[in-house]
C-alpha cells in the first residue's frame, strides 16, 4: 500500500498519470535514436522518452538505488552514464550512507569520492590455528571517513581515516572459550585525536611489544612573541595503547613538514625515521622506557645516511622491521639498510657485503621492474612492482615466502600470488578495503615480451635473443639521459640507473665514486679555463 501510494504521487505530481492508456518509457539511450522495430503495439500507448522528465526528478530516483546497481545503469549506455555519474546523486548518495559526514573532502569528484570511500571500507580478519577458518567483519565506526590505515595491538585496534581522524577500537579483539581471537561485537571506539598524517608502534608481528603509539600530526602552535596569529607544525605525539592517553609529544620546526613515520631498533635505543614531502629522511632517538616520566629534554633530528651519500634520491616510502629499513624511490629503485649479520645472512644468503662498522650504509637491490610497495618482516621481505607481480626474498624456512618449497632466496623471486593490503599478527591475519576513486590506476599492462608462456623470436628470423630484457631496459635508461637538460641532470640520472642496474655491491659504489669524480671535475672545468687533466 505504502509503495501504490508514493508510485500515485509521483504519478500525479510528474502529470504523466492516465487512466485510459498506460505509460511506457523507452528503455534505450535517448541519444541513440528510437527503438528497432519501434511500431506501437496495441495497448500500450506512447512510449515517453526519459528526456521529459526533469534532471532533478531522474537524479532523486536513481539515488536511492544502491551503489552496485549504480554503477551497473550507468554501463547501459551514454545517457545513463552521464546522470549516474552526476556529483547530485553521489551527494544524495553519500548523505544516505554517512548522515554525519558534514564535509565531502577533496577532489575533482568530492562527493562520489566520499561516496564510494564510506561504501567500500572495511575491515576484516581471520584468526590462525584451530578447525574454523572463518572470515569475520569488524565492527565499522560510523564517522570514519574510508579507512586510509590501520595497526593492531594487543588488545585494541587503532584506524585512521582519509581527513585526518585516528580512531581507537577499545577492547575489540577478546579470546573465545576455544581458546581463538574473536572480535567483540559490542565493543566502543572512540576518537584518539585529529589533524593525523601517519602513526606507528613497535615494528615486531607480536603485539605484546607494541605498549605505545607514536602519532605524526600537525598542530596549530602559538606564535612567537610580539607576532599574532599562529603556525602550523608538525610534530610526534606520544599515546599509550592500553589507555590512550598522551604521555609524550615533541614538535618541529614549522619549515618542516612530514609525512610518514617508521620505528626501528629497540625500546632503549628506538630510532624514529620521518620522511619529508621532499623525499629527504631524518632520524632521532628516543628511550622508550623512560617516555612515562614527567620531564622535558630535547632530541636531536639529524639527516639519515641514506639521505646524506645519495642526495639525488627521492625516497617516497618506507618499511621497517626491529633491525632493517626499507626505502622505496620515486622512480621505484629499492634500498636497503640491514643492521645484524644473522638478518644479512637470511636476506641475501652471505656476508660478503656487510659492513659491521657501517650499518646504515644503503644497498641497492637489483630488480626486473619499477616497485610500488614494500612490506618487510623480521628476515625476508616484499615487493610488488608496477605490473602488479609479487617478488619475495629471504629466510624461507617455514614457507614463509610462498614460493612451493623451503629454500632460501637470496635474490627476488617471483611469487604467483595477487597483492591486497594485508597485515598480519602472530594471532590474526587482517584485510582492509577502501576504494579511492582519485587514485590512478596502479599497475599497468605487462609488455607482450615478458608475459609468460610468449614465445622468444627465434635466430632464423634475423631478430636477437633477449631473455632478461635488458637490451629493451638499456634503451629506455639512454632515453631517460637523453631527456634531461642540462650535465649535472644527466649524470644524476645515471647514478639512480646504476642502482637500478643487477650489479654488484662494489661495482654499483664503483660506479657512484666515478661518476661523483667526473661530476666534481665538469664543475670545476666550467669555472675557469680547460686544462690537460680536465
């Protein structure tokens, strides 16, 4: 009866409504001319193209259809993508999905972008060990805008959204009388703090360690004396995991801006690495064990290493462990800095390279392709590269690599797993999602010569043989020079090839102290007059 009458009303406020003949609207695009076959049957009437009825009117109804079908009317055809694809009904969209959300964010698209953020997110885990491998939802928090990140703890789990939101799950993760991780139905979240870049806690997969948080967020500082008005800063804030309460906060300089944090080392000597939006990496070290303790020292933020001996690198993310730190480039080279001889040994099979006295030295890894994202673990690590391919390397004692066998690999090696992002605990393994329409579409098509099973041109057929690619990948780094402008640009873009080249340890740094001399000796050739040397 309730949908007789509101179908009534539609009827007589749109004055399509007809007792003697019924309504028929055509279900083809208006664009693409009438229907095939279009001679009237009897009894049916006139069909009424959609075009009649207000953009308004067709917006409403098609909003409160659900997302999935949505997306479907508007694959049909021109018409129907064009009105499925108006900001209006993702706005009415988004108000029906999150009453709260005040704000749509940013964007070209804001409103479908935080539409399809709060349709799409979510949170799921499933317990290890046990006879039920069941898949189970997390409870969501309805002001959450999309899920950007999320860390477990020992017995809290901590989510940031995509404005800046860091929420704290109290108590979500309880034991069952089988003894397995469960997630508590009932349990409340709460609102940890705002204006969040990033966060972290104790880089080991057992949670137990993970007693703080460590938060990046920028606050509003006073200004100084004699000026009014007030400044933005970065700064690292401090929270217990158990409680949530801030027990320590240290802020910079308002020149600086941040945008990742990563822990690595132990709780007496933790190290905290910040990644700038230039791509540079500092480093300062705290003592974990004495952040409960009310007083005031200052820390000193110094320039990592691996930011000091290659300035021209741009580093656009990072991984740590306990004893290892991962960078990623943004041309997609991979450096690594390993800090024991037990872990060297897991990841690349010898000692060869490893230098005791300088740890922190970055070594490059030799791989087939750009790489996008990282994840690495205690002794082995891994990759996945711009054509969605899975590289993993290191300890395999307990196939952990997925590789089909326990054998070590010292080099990447191809895995045939699809990527998602992933986390996992020694109890539980979680999934998150959460679509962001801004984003480009991450990988790209793997080049017809290296999918598998294509066969290789033959010598009979006057083309050489090229199984590695490196002819191919050698003609696209001359390119790469030939495009920079000036010297100088040139011969920084060939020191970042020499780390993406297969090379060895000491012929990669011969190559960067070669280049560093013929560098040095152009600049103090262009100062003054050519001499025999120069």
């Amino acid at each position: 009866m309730v949908r007789r009458s509101r179908r009534q009303k539609l009827q007589k406020v749109t004055g399509l409504c007809g007792r003697e003949e019924g309504l028929r609207v055509k279900r083809s695009c208006p664009s693409c001319g009438p229907e095939p076959g279009g001679e009237e049957k009897k009894g049916r009437g006139n069909p009424i193209s959609l075009q009649l009825f207000p953009p308004e009117l067709v917006e409403h109804i098609i909003s409160f259809l659900p997302v999935r079908d949505v997306v479907a009317l508007g694959q049909t055809c021109h018409y129907f993508h064009e009105v499925c694809d108006a900001e209006g009904v993702w706005r009415r969209i988004c108000r029906r999905l999150s009453p709260r959300l005040r704000e749509q964010g940013s964007g070209v698209r804001p409103w479908k972008r935080a539409a399809i953020l709060n349709y799409t997110k979510g949170l799921y885990f499933q317990a290890f060990g046990g006879r039920r491998r069941c898949l189970s939802k997390s409870v969501a928090p309805l002001l959450a805008h999309g899920y950007r990140r999320f860390l477990p703890t020992k017995d809290h789990v901590f989510i940031l959204d995509y404005v800046g939101t860091l929420f704290f799950l109290k108590n979500a993760l309880v034991s069952s009388t089988l003894g397995q991780i469960q997630w508590k139905r009932a349990c409340r979240y709460v609102v940890l703090c705002r204006g969040a870049k990033d966060f972290a806690s104790d880089p080991r997969c057992d949670t137990v360690y993970r007693k703080y948080l460590y938060v990046l967020a920028t606050r509003e500082q006073p200004g100084v004396v004699g000026t009014t008005g007030s400044r933005a800063c970065d700064c690292v804030e401090v929270y217990l995991q158990s409680s949530g309460q801030r027990v320590f906060k240290m802020t910079f300089h308002h020149s600086m801006s941040f945008k990742q944090i990563v822990l690595v080392g132990q709780e007496t000597q933790r190290a905290l690495l910040l990644l700038t939006e230039e791509g540079k990496i500092y480093s300062l070290v705290v003592n974990e064990t004495q952040l409960d303790q009310p007083r005031s020292y200052t820390v000193q933020l110094a320039l990592r290493k691996v930011s000091r001996c290659l300035p021209h690198l741009r580093v656009a993310g990072m991984a740590s462990n306990q004893s290892s730190t991962l960078y990623i480039t943004d041309q997609g080279g991979v450096y690594f800095e390993v800090h024991t001889p037990g872990v060297y040994r897991d990841l690349f099979g010898t000692l060869q390279a490893f230098d005791p006295l300088d740890q922190q030295m970055p070594l490059a890894l030799s791989l087939p392709a750009k790489i996008l994202f990282c994840a690495l673990g205690y002794n082995h690590l891994g990759l996945v590269d711009e054509f969605g391919r899975l590289f993993m390397q290191g300890n395999n004692r307990y196939g952990q690599l997925g590789t089909g066998d326990r054998m070590d690999r010292g080099e990447p090696t191809q895995v045939p797993l699809c990527a998602c992002s992933l986390c996992s605990t020694r109890e539980c393994l979680y999934m998150l999602s959460s679509h962001d329409v801004e984003h480009h579409p991450t990988y790209r098509d793997l080049p017809a010569s290296r999918v598998v099973g294509t066969p290789e041109p033959s010598l009979g057929a006057g083309a050489s043989q090229d199984p590695g690619g490196a002819a191919q990948a050698c003609e696209e780094y001359l390119n790469q020079i030939h495009s920079c402008p000036t010297l100088q640009d040139r011969m920084e873009k060939m020191k970042e090839i020499v780390g993406w080249m297969p090379l060895m340890a000491a012929q990669k740094d011969f190559f960067w102290e070669a280049l560093d001399l013929l560098q040095r000796t152009a600049a103090g050739a262009g100062s003054g007059p050519p001499t025999p040397e120069s």
